[in-house]
C-alpha cells in the first residue's frame, strides 16, 4: 500500500538524495506572506491607539513594531547582531 501512494507521487515532489533543504526560498516566501499582514495588522491597532487618545501606549507600539519589523525584515540581522555583541565582550568568533 505504501509503495504505490509513494508511486504515485510525481518524482519532481520528491527530493533527491543529494538535495539541501533551500530554506532561503522559504524565508522569502514567508517574508510576502506574512509581510503585508504584519503591516495591515500594525496599521490597525495604531489608529486604534490614535482614535482613543492613546498617545503613550501608540509611542510604545510604534517602537516595538519598528523593532520587530527590522528583526522580520532585514535578513542576518539577529546573527550580525549576535556577532558584535560576542566580539565587543571579547569573545573568539570565528
């Protein structure tokens, strides 16, 4: 039963042994997906905060959606980051 439903699969679905994983395609595929999302969802909750008078709480959500939209946005930055860190505190990175 299994050999003829693994048959059935188009060899193009499969991968072959050789093959990597490409995760570079994934995490660009993920960045059109859930990019206009996050900033659909960001633009709502701002004006929610504008509309309410809200001015310290909308402050406070600007700047963590800057932050998290510059870790979603700019591929390495947590791994460049992590690197200045370790060399700034003397650490052998390699």
């Amino acid at each position: 039963m299994l050999q003829q439903i693994i048959a059935s699969i188009p060899y193009e679905v499969l991968a072959a042994p050789g093959d990597e994983l490409k995760t570079d395609q994934l995490a660009d595929w993920l960045r059109q997906i859930f990019g206009p999302l996050f900033l659909v969802i960001v633009s709502i909750v701002a004006i929610f905060f504008l509309f309410t008078r809200e001015i310290t709480r909308f402050v406070q959500f600007i700047l963590l959606a800057i932050g998290i939209g510059v870790v979603f946005y700019v591929p390495n930055i947590i791994e460049t980051t992590a690197k200045a860190i370790a060399t700034a505190l003397g650490v052998d990175v390699t």
